[in-house]
C-alpha cells in the first residue's frame, strides 16, 4: 500500500495559518495515516496535496487547484453519486479509502460543517454491494505469532479462527480463504503471510493478549468456551478491532446525518458478529492452494474450453446468493466425518427422487435475497427502508419452505425444516410499518405505512388538508377575481404563490400582498395562504422527522434480532445447495457414492467439469485398495492421463462435500487431503524455476501424505536431463510406496518406471492406448491395465499443426535413436559380466575409456566430459549421440 498523504511541508508549517476546512482535512489525515481521505465539500469528495495527485493519476480526473491565505496547492475530486467506481480504482492501486462525510446539515451551521470519517473502505472489508461485485466471500484475515489465524467477512458476519501448526498448515487454510486483505502483528513478517493479498502490519495494541480477549469476551463471551489457544485469541481481537475501525462510526454512509457528530468517528460495534466458528484443520480434507488450481475447482487453470468451467461452476444449481456461498464453503472444506457425509448424502438422495418437491423449493429459495448481507447492514444502522422491506419478502419464503419440507425424511432435511424460525414478530414488523415501495432515501419521507403511528397519521392528514386548501384555492382566486389566467403555484425559495400576469393586474385584490416580481408577472400570497404554509411546512417538518424517527426505531428493533436471522440464512443456504446438488444428479445421472473405507472403487467414472465442454466423453473405471494403491499411468499426450487423475480426485472431494458423483458406481475411502504435483510454471517473481516449483511441491508431498491421502503426480523430473528425472520420479514412487502408502497415481512418460511398477507389491501399471491408421492417431482415452506401448510424440507434434519439415527431421532422429537402442540390445551383457565390468552402469568415463573390451576415442570421451546434462534438451542429445555413433563407427 502507498504511504499516507498528508499535508506537504510547506503547509504544516503554516499550520497556524490553515483555514477552519482545511485544518479539519488534516486532522482527518493525521488520524487515518494509513488511508487516503475522500472528504465531502457538497456533491464532491474531493482530495488535496499530494493525495489529489494520487487521485487525479489513478482515477483519471482533472487535477486543479485551491487558493487560500496559505498559497495554492493542488485539489482533485470525485462526485459523490458516482464515488463507488472510483473507490473501487484506488483500492486497485493499493490504497485503503478514509471517507470523510458531512456530519451536520449546512443550512444549521453557520460556520465550518463538521466531517468524521464513517467508513474506511479496504479490499478486505468491503460491505458495498457495488464493490463487492458478487455472492462470494470476501474475506479479511488475521495472523498473530504462534500461527493464531482469524478470517472474517465484514459484508455477512463470518467468523472463523484456527491454529494451524506449521507456516506450512497456515498457507493451507489461506489457501482455503483466498482472503483479499490481511493484517499481521508486531512478531509476524508481512512476508511470512503467503497471499496475493494486501497484507499490512496492525496496531500492536490489538494484538496486545489482555485487550484482544477483552475484545473477544465482549463479542462472542469467555474465549476459554471455545478451547482456543492464546494465539488465536490474539489474532480475533486484533481482527475485530480492525473490522470496527474500518466501520467508521457515523450514519452519513448511507445518507443519513447522525443524532451525535461529535461521536461520527467513534469505532463503531458491529452487533451482527456473534457467532464465531473454532475449527481444527484436520476435521476437514486439506486443499491447499495447488490442489484448488489444478482440480480447477474455482478457477480455470486455462483460458480454453468453457468460461466458467469449473467444478464449483458445473455444480452451481444454487437459487441465491446465500447458497451460492454456502457451496463454495463445502467444497473448500469437504468433510472427514463419515457421518455427516452419510447426513448430505440421504437429503441429496431424496430431494434427487422427489423431483416435484426439488423443483417447489429451488422456485421458493429464487425469492430469497441476501440475508446475511442484508441483516448485517440493519445491524450497523446502514439499511435503508428498501433493505426491510427485501427483509421481509424473504422471510415470507420460510412458511413456503417449511410446508414443503413436510413430508422430508431425510435427517437433516428435517432438522433444516424445524430449525427454520419463520420470524412472524419481525416479518409482522416491518410490513405494519414500512410501505410496500418506499423510496431510497429515509430522511424525507413515504417510508412509514398510514396507521402504524397516530400522530404522523395526523401531521399527514394536516399537510394533505392543507394542500388540499391551496389546491382549490386556485378556483376559489379565478372565480373571486375573475382572472382566468391565475395560477396557484410554489418553489423552494419564496413558497406558496398566487401568480397575476401584467395584463391583470388591476384584478388584484386589496388583500394580495407582492411576494416576487417578474418580467411578465407578479408573485403575491394572502395572510391566509400564508397561514396554511406555515402550517404544511411545519407539519410536513415534523412528519418526516418522524418518519425518519419511526423508521430508526423499527430498523433497531429488527437489528435486536440478528441472531435469528442469521440462524434463518444458514438453513436456507444448506436447503439451497442441497437441492443443488440433487438437481446437478438427477440431469447428469450422478449416483450417490458409499464409503465402506477400503479404498477407490469407482466404476464409470467421468471427470465432471470436461464432460460437460465435449460432445462425448469415455468413462473410465478406477480400483485402489490397501494391496493395491499406487498406479503408474502411462500413455501419450492427450490420451487421457491428466483428466483422469483430476477426475479421481474430484469425484473423492464432491462426494466428501456431500455431492454426488459423475459414476456409474462409486465406492470411496475418506481421504483427508489431496495432494496435486500436475503440471508447473515458472515463479519469476520468486526467482524459482520450473524445476525448482517442482520438487518444492514434491517435497512437501513427500513430507506431508498419510496413508489416508489421495496422490496425483504428473511428469515429475521433466524439468530436468533424463537421467535425473527418471531417478527422482523412481525414487519417489519407491517412498510413496514404501513409507507412505497412500493412494498415488502416477502419470508419466519414464517407461522404465513401468518396470518398477512391477517389482513393487502395491504398484500396478494402467495406460491409455491409442489407435495408429495411416499415419494418424486416434486416442482411445480408455484406461487398461498394463504399461504404454508407444508415446506417438510425433503424431501429437503433427496434429498440433508443427511444420512438416519439423516432423520428417523428427522421424530421422527418432529412427537412429531406436537403431542406437537396437544396436544396445544386440550386444547383450549378462548380469554377472555386468557385476564385473569396468564400464557397466555406474563405470566413469576414465573407467569405460580404459576398459579392455571397448575402444573408445579420447575425443569421445573428452566431448562427453563437456556436456552438461541439465542443459541439454532431447533433441541436442539424439543429435550428439549420432556424432558420437559415428564417431566411433569411423
């Protein structure tokens, strides 16, 4: 984030001499270092000094200038209809957002108009539906020493705080957040948090123990309740205080002025957080963030194919926002606990056979809004009559879900249908209270229902008597002066008229008195008009102060209610991904997976995301037990390899979120993480290459995989010589093998590794073949049993489209390639000359060039000695392997 934008030096110097608006803008600044202040000046937000260069440069306004008793300096501004779109940019470049509003009404201050911050507008803690752009979460998270983390969404309340034990474990549950913001305290490195996020240190005083566990205690009670460490506790204050300083503490957000300026920049209590959830990593399956990119479970890995592709994509048959949320929660953290998973699965099961009950409530769940959103702006007095009146529309949906759920039987469709509070006091509430279309604004007006209150009925009934008064004055006048052209009409600034143009104006009355004079016509009022004015105006003054008065009062007392509310959103958001997932099986013929815990047993397998972006799609089968675990799959590019590795793991994560799964049949192990080594990139920014992001995640799979995790490796050792890379990819499935034991598949183009596939008990060979007719190839994408016959790299180059003296220079390098290896296999060695020869397997070159049985040139073995192996790629080595050959056959 870019530093804060204070007042240059020049003008802290003339502090003194600073006018009463700008002493006020620094002061704001002073007190928001960390932000860039938007202070309102009417209907712009304006920024000055080096922060109106920063604005002008970012959001692409004009830059101008103000003149004072201190000198000119520069100025920039937004209007405050169209502020969102601009926050939005500086929050891009890296800036937080002070906004400074007007907190008192200009026309009752004679001098300076006070302002206080009410909102700091950070990426991580944004509530503005305009900013938020979406149903997901957007997360803020917290870390304190001692690996303590905090993850909040300020927008629907969110809470959840862990203890991951290792930097490793915490950049797992990021991983599972994606937070867009983070702070840190005063002992953890910015770096240390591993996020493409804003990550900022925080006041070392939030972090402080005794003030962070106040802060607790007063939200969620006794921390001790929820058995969490000293580090979590620490960094929840921390994020709490956090969420409350960036509330600001006026109304003036959401058009309103507040009762008090003098507390408008108070921190504010968020009343909505009250619940907060404790977990334990490991009662969930681990995804960490490389397990999420290459299942494509939120994101494309590639921009081909289908936008939206995505597993979460593929299975969103959600209603609403609520439920949209809810999913994507269950596939970041998809269960361990057989139980619960069993609980999903029944109410999957009979919402996926009851079609006409699934179809009632996917209509009923459409005319939810967002609930959490929407309680949680009520709660911080920023919901305007609009937000009580969508309050209730959604809350008449419960009855509706509630009588058709009457017949579930399903557990957890039961306990979602006597969980739902049907909130009759609070639906009751609003609609004797609000109007059915109130405008957007509560501070003038036609918000309040006519006989909910007495005595703005009768203030009402006074401004309509009165202007019912002036509307037949205007006859009464006409008739009384004889002057059809009379008119009775009013404005802002002089009120309620009787207008005579100047052809008329010997009709005028003696008791007319002149209000405004105009070109063509005079203005006059009657002491009778005038008392009738007054008396519209007062009562039209009183009305909507009372309004306003009343409409606080209902928004507080169904803010008293958040707790149920809330409670209310979670169950609509599980019914809502439930039916879901019911709807997604029953159009793609999913079936409902079993865990007898003995292994993978899927038959028919499909990958769910691909199957829906291809016209056809070969379902294959997939059979691991504890005997057998670990499968090396061979086959040539394209065959199949990588989709069906992806799609094991993804029918074992959708079935643990409480899906079902795109399979003839299905019967699964709970895995409690999936580890993912397919594919890699170069981290330019890290300066680590692709070989180096290889074996770092290799490594950590290696150290981390339990006999309970799911393995996918894809082409590990590519990125190195040969030699290397079939050593390590051997090496490793050894250790899987051995020390591990949990279910790995292989993919790769080492064929010597299917050989030790077989020496190894729990090992087995699978491959996809593929058809060769008349110098094209045709993929099976069917898995067999057994190891690869032929990789058809050129084939594959070909149909790529490389050039086709590219390929015949190819097939010449590949035939003396394979005549090299025929010539090897002709000389045959057993293995007992091989014990005893200088110049087998492991012989120097020093030893092979002087060994009795082979006569090789010093040159040879000089050129030899030159090459760097790492450095060479195949088709350097083919070539060098023909001089040498020649070399030799000279």
């Amino acid at each position: 984030m870019e530093s804060a934008l204070g007042p240059p030096p020049e003008m802290a110097q003339k502090e003194a001499e600073l006018t009463p608006m700008m002493s006020q803008y620094f002061e704001l600044t002073d007190r928001y270092d960390d932000a860039l202040v938007l202070f309102q000046v009417g209907d712009f937000y304006e920024a000055f000094c080096d922060a109106a260069r920063a604005v002008s440069r970012t959001c692409e306004v004009t830059l101008t200038k103000r003149e004072d008793n201190t000198g000119r300096y520069p100025m920039a501004g937004v209007p405050i209809d169209n502020a969102e779109s601009y926050i939005e940019r500086l929050l891009d470049a890296g800036y937080r957002v002070a906004v400074a509003d007007q907190v008192q009404d200009p026309e009752e201050t004679s001098g300076v108009v006070d302002r206080a911050v009410t909102r700091v507008v950070t990426p991580g803690t944004l509530t503005e539906d305009e900013l938020l752009g979406g149903a997901e979460n957007n997360f803020v998270a917290a870390l304190a020493e001692g690996y303590g983390l905090a993850v909040l969404d300020v927008s629907t309340g969110d809470f959840y705080a862990t203890n991951p034990s290792s930097p490793a474990a915490v950049a797992d549950e990021i991983g599972r957040f994606a937070p867009a913001e983070a702070i840190v305290g005063p002992d953890v490195a910015a770096d240390a948090f591993d996020a493409d996020c804003m990550v900022s240190p925080y006041d070392e005083s939030a972090f402080d123990r005794e003030t962070a566990a106040e802060r607790v205690r007063e939200y969620f009670g006794d921390p001790d309740e929820y058995a969490m460490t000293e580090a979590e506790v620490r960094a929840c204050g921390a994020l709490l205080a956090y969420a409350e300083y960036t509330r600001g503490g006026g109304a003036a957000a959401s058009g309103e002025i507040p009762e008090d300026p003098e507390t408008a920049d108070e921190r504010e209590r968020l009343g909505y957080l009250n619940h907060l959830t404790r977990y334990d990593p490991r009662e969930y399956v681990v995804l960490d963030p490389t397990a999420l990119e290459s299942l494509e479970l939120f994101e494309r890995r590639s921009v081909r194919g289908v936008q939206g592709a995505t597993l979460s994509g593929v299975l969103d048959e959600t209603a609403n926002a609520l439920g949209r949320r809810r999913l994507q929660e269950w596939l970041r953290r998809p269960l361990l606990d057989p139980a619960r998973i069993e609980r999903r699965h029944d109410a999957v099961g009979e919402l996926k056979h009851d079609v006409v009950t699934r179809e009632a409530l996917h209509d009923a769940l459409r005319d939810v809004y967002d609930l959490e959103r929407l309680i949680s702006r009520v709660s911080r007095g920023r919901a305007n009559a609009r937000d009580l009146r969508s309050l209730q529309d959604t809350l008449d949906v419960v009855p509706t879900l509630k009588e058709t759920l009457a017949d579930a039987e399903s557990p957890l469709l039961v306990d979602i249908r006597e969980d739902l509070d049907e909130l009759a006091d609070v639906r009751e509430l609003i609609g004797d209270a609000i109007r059915a279309e109130p405008p957007i604004e509560v501070t003038e007006g036609g918000v309040i229902r006519e006989g909910y209150d007495d005595e703005l009925d009768e203030l009402r009934a006074t401004e309509r008597d009165g202007k019912q008064w002036i509307d037949d004055l205007q006859a009464r006048e006409r008739e009384r002066t004889g002057v059809d052209s009379l008119k009775v009409g009013h404005n802002q600034v002089h009120g309620y008229y009787i207008e005579v143009t100047n052809p008329n104006l010997d009709a005028v009355p003696e008791d007319y008195q002149r209000r405004q004079t105009l070109k063509n016509s005079e203005r006059y009022y009657t002491p009778a008009l005038k008392e009738r004015e007054e008396e519209i105006v007062s009562a039209e003054e009183r009305a909507d102060a009372l309004e306003y008065e009343l409409f606080r009062d209902v928004r507080e007392r169904v803010g008293e209610e958040t707790e149920r509310v809330q409670g209310v959103a979670d169950r609509v958001a599980r019914l809502d991904v439930l039916v879901s997932f019911a709807a997604v099986a029953a159009t793609f013929d999913y079936c409902r997976p079993t865990f007898s815990g003995a292994g993978i047993d899927v038959e028919g397998g499909r990958h769910p995301v691909v199957e829906r972006t291809q016209e056809s799609f070969v379902p294959n089968d997939a059979q691991f037990d504890r005997e057998e675990f670990l499968a090396v799959v061979t086959g040539p590019n394209m065959s199949g390899k990588s989709t069906y590795m992806r799609q094991v793991a993804c029918i074992c994560v959708m079935a643990q979120a409480g899906s079902f799964v795109p399979a003839a049949s299905a019967d699964l192990r709970v895995v409690d993480r999936v580890f993912t080594r397919v594919g890699a990139s170069d981290d330019i920014a890290g300066g680590q290459s692709t070989f180096m992001v290889e074996m770092t995640e290799l490594a950590d799979i290696l150290a981390d995989a339990t006999a309970d995790s799911l393995v996918l490796l894809d082409e590990v050792g590519r990125g190195t010589s040969t030699t290397d890379g079939l050593a390590i990819a051997q090496a490793a499935t050894e250790y899987l093998h051995d020390e591990v034991e949990a279910v790995t598949l292989f993919a790769t183009h080492h064929h010597e590794l299917t050989a030790v596939a077989d020496d190894l008990d729990g090992a087995f060979n699978l491959h996809f073949s593929a058809t060769e007719t008349t110098g094209e190839v045709r993929f099976d994408h069917e898995v067999s049993r057994g190891a690869a016959t032929a990789s058809y790299g050129v084939e594959v180059a070909q149909a790529a489209g490389v050039p086709d003296s590219v390929l015949a220079r190819s097939r010449e390098l590949l035939a003396r390639s394979e005549a090299v290896d025929a010539d090897v296999v002709d000389v045959g060695v057993d293995e007992a000359d091989a014990a005893a020869n200088p110049a087998s397997e492991h012989a120097t070159l020093d030893e092979f060039a002087a060994a009795d049985t082979v006569a090789v040139p010093e040159s040879v073995v000089d050129r030899l000695r030159s090459v760097t192996v790492a450095d060479t790629t195949p088709m350097d080595a083919l070539a060098l392997l023909d001089e040498l050959k020649r070399e030799l056959d000279d």
